[in-house]
C-alpha cells in the first residue's frame, strides 16, 4: 500500500512530546512491512536549520483564510527515518522562531487555526495525487488536532484514500472561532453539532473523529476511558457513536527500540542488556547522571535509592502529588530525586526551592535535554509516572527496556504495559514496576514506600528488571495492527 502519514513533529527534526516520537518511529516501521511509506510536515524554521540536502519536487497553491498561498513541496532524505519524508513550505506561515505551536514568548501562535488548515488541505493535495509527483495515496493517516481536517476534506473527494485518524490526546481539541471557519470557505454542512461544531466553535479534533474512516487511540484502555466524560472533554457522544460502530480502536505505541536500547545506546556511558552487565553498569551510570548534576561524591551515595522523572511539570503528569510527597519522602526515608522537564512556573520554583533546601538529594534540571533522560532512565533505580491520565506514555517503556522499574498510576497505556508488583506477580515472575490505583498523594507515597522496600531485597528487585527488560515494546507488532485497519474495507 502507499500511505501518506501526516504530522505536525516528527523526531529527530522537531520534537515537542510524544507525537514525535511515534512520527519518527511508525512510517519506518510501516515500511519495513513491504509499503511505500511517505512522511509529510510542513517546514518550520528549525527543521530547514537541520536538513542539508533539499529538493524542490512541486509548486502548488492552496486555499488560506480569505486568500491563496502558494506552497513549495521539499524532498528531504534522512538516515535516520525508513519512510521518505515531505515538508510543506510556505513562508508565510512556518517560517518563524519558537516552536511548532508557540511564539518565543510561550503563546500560541494567533494563526494555529490557519496554518494548520492550510497544512491539511496541502496533505489532501498530495494524496490525490494533483502535485505531480505521480503517487495517489491509498491511506491517509492522520494525526492529532493539527490534521484534524485531513479525513474530513478527503470526504468531499469522489475516488480517494481511506483515511485513518489517530488521536494522541483528548486534552488538545484545536478550538478556533465560527470567522475561521468561515474565511477558509469550508462547507456549511458541517456547522452542526454531528459535524465539526462544538458549543459555537469549530474543533479540528472533532473534524478527524466525526469524519474519518477510522479512528485510533494510542493504548486500549484509553480507546474505553476517552468514551467517559472524565476522559472525553466533552466529546463522548462522537467518541461512543464511534465505538459503537467499531470504529474507534486503541492499538499501544511502540518505541523506538534502536535509539532507546541500554546495549547501544550513545547517550549512556555504560551500556548493558537484560543478559551481561546490569547491575554493575546501572550503579556506573548512576554515578555520572549524579555527576553531571552536581553531586560532589557520587560514590558515596551508589546505595541510595535514585527516583528518576522526566516530563511536564504539570498537574497531567501527577507533579501536585509529587511535590506533596517529596518532603515526607526525604524526612522519613534515605532517598534521592532527579527531575528533568519544565512546564508550569509555579512548579519549576517549586523544585528548585526543594533542590536548595535539600542539597545532593533533589537534584533538578529545567528544561528538556534529550542526552539527559537517556541518562535518567539508564542511573535512576526507579521511575516515577504518577500521571492523572496518559493516553500511552513512553517513559514507563523506556524505563522497562533500562532496568529501572516504573512507579504510574493505573490509567490509559500505564496499565496496559506495567505489571504491578504483588506477592503473586513476583512469585510467578510477571512484575515489571508498582501502581497505584487512586491518584492521591496517600496512594503515591504508599507505592514509593513500596518499592523502597523491595529495593533492599536485591534478588526480587533484580527479577522485576530483568522481567522488564524482556518485554517487547518495539513498533512491528503495532505496524501490523495499523497496517490490518489500513487494509479494511470502508
């Protein structure tokens, strides 16, 4: 099959979350199955900052908000990525600092709502084949908000693709106003609330669910928790008319397990697998993760239990509980914290009050750094990932593959992929990590405690790593699932 996989990111050109990570890992992973495979997204300043060798395979316009823009088709070609990739190009709309979504000073761009639809109708353009690069699609996968009004305009076309639409999170609906709506000249039979309206506005998000041929989640159980209204953000009626129609699946990410693998990974100083070196590498790269971040004798603290987070600092990621416990946690127990990630203000000079108060035991860094969390994963003991919902996550895989045993709530891809530690999980040799079931500050404390405990006992600690490790997370088994909906009749 030829498919067109749209996205807003794709790792390693530019990465924001998780969709980057699943952009960069799937198409590759489609295409090893035997498809021709084509990567499409549009050309944001920092990504023509990394692409060297560029060509100009199309010239077409497009439809904008009350005007037309003229688009510049790029061939790219990258080692890293199977699949070939596409960038849309139009300057008026991408080429600016800051990130795919944000301006420099962290708020949305005021256009989102354009760009994006702009994209879209570019991705349309493509997969029926009016571009001239002599390639029809034969599925269009659509992904998150950003490519929302991908499936929907492919309904207008007479002999297209089948469309599939994958959500990555329900949080992020693509709300803008009735005058874009209006100014991109889409048809008014989708103001309704079957169609694309929500409550006096359009959503992009609800445009890929309503519209597509199929719809996809990132884990099973959150395909089953985005159809209650604690989930679902008001979308629970589109979501279960959806469901009911079989049209809504959840299949689990994968991860990438060539860049994320402790036997090879670059990032690391001391590689291992589940067979040879665990244990004693695990304490070196612990070592070098304490200091790198400052700690003056690292050795001295090689027995400590080290508890790893990285992500948001958001109330999402279960950072409120966190911050809750952390100060009961350092009182009563002989522990130590490394938190990578930035996100809300209030959160970040939290940690780093909690960092000057306690010297060598919380250690912090703001910001994302990729070389960072691969050291995370490879020296702490244990990862935490007390998230309120999380459609898949990644981290709690990563933490799996690397030996350090994941502490999550039970919700959506977390309790799809971590096998909680009971007496008779460790007795049949099945658990990979500990989860608590109420996301409350008394519930992730007694877990942390949990897994404290079992620390000490190195002959059941080392069997829930080496349980984890051994776990396959890797994308074929979810390239064949996509690939099987690919292949259904509409």
């Amino acid at each position: 099959m030829k498919v067109l996989f749209a996205a807003s990111e794709a790792y390693p050109l530019i990465k924001t979350g998780g969709l980057a990570d699943v952009s960069g890992s799937l198409p590759s992973a489609i295409a090893a199955l035997g498809h021709k495979v084509k990567l499409v997204l549009p050309a944001y300043q920092a990504v023509m900052d990394k692409v060297t060798k560029v060509t100009v395979v199309s010239q077409f316009e497009v439809g904008g908000a009350g005007r037309t823009l003229k688009v510049r088709l790029l061939k790219v070609k990258l080692d890293q990525l199977d699949a070939g990739v596409l960038l849309v190009d139009i300057p008026e709309l991408f080429n600016r600092p800051g990130n795919p979504y944000m301006a420099p000073d962290g708020k949305d761009w005021w256009d989102n709502g354009e760009r994006f639809a702009v994209f879209s109708r570019a991705v349309v353009e493509i997969a029926m084949d009016r571009v001239g690069l002599k390639w029809k699609a034969d599925v269009v996968h659509a992904n998150d908000w950003q490519t929302g009004l991908v499936p929907a305009l492919l309904t207008r076309e007479t002999v297209r693709p089948r469309s599939l639409f994958t959500v990555h999170n329900m949080a992020y609906a693509g709300f803008f106003p009735k005058s874009l709506f209006e100014s991109l000249w889409l048809p008014w039979d989708w103001w309704t609330p079957e169609g694309i309206e929500f409550y006096g506005q359009m959503s992009m998000l609800k445009a890929g669910i309503a519209m597509a041929d199929w719809v996809t989640t990132v884990s099973p159980s959150y395909a089953k928790e985005i159809c209650y209204p604690e989930f679902a953000y008001g979308f629970e009626g589109i979501l279960t008319k959806r469901a009911e129609e079989g049209r809504l699946v959840g299949i689990l990410n994968g991860i990438d397990d060539q860049q994320w693998n402790p036997q090879t990974d670059e990032y690391i100083s001391y590689n291992y697998s589940v067979e040879k070196g665990r244990v004693s590498a695990k304490k070196r790269n612990k070592e070098v993760l304490l200091t790198l971040l400052g700690d003056g004798a690292p050795e001295q603290h090689a027995d400590v239990p080290l508890i790893g987070f990285v992500g948001r600092l958001v109330e999402q990621k279960g950072i409120d509980l966190i911050v809750q416990v952390l100060p009961i946690l350092l009182a009563e127990h002989d522990v130590m914290f490394v938190f990578v990630g930035s996100g809300s203000a209030h959160y970040e000079s939290l940690l780093m009050q909690m960092a000057a108060q306690h010297p060598g035991r919380v250690l912090v860094h703001i910001g994302y750094s990729e070389p960072l969390a691969h050291q995370v994963e490879a020296g702490a003991d244990m990862f935490l990932m007390p998230s309120r919902f999380e459609p898949c996550g990644l981290n709690q895989m990563y933490s799996l593959a690397y030996g350090t045993p994941p502490i999550v709530h039970h919700t959506g891809g977390l309790a799809d992929t971590v096998v909680s530690t009971s007496a008779e999980t460790l007795a049949a040799k099945t658990a990979t990590g500990f989860m608590f079931y109420d996301p409350n500050p008394h519930a992730l404390k007694a877990t942390i405690e949990q897994a404290l405990a079992l620390y000490k006992k190195p002959r059941s600690w080392q069997q829930i790593q080496k349980t984890g490790m051994e776990q396959a997370f890797g994308w074929k088994n979810s390239a064949k699932h996509y690939v099987k909906l690919y292949s259904k009749e509409i």
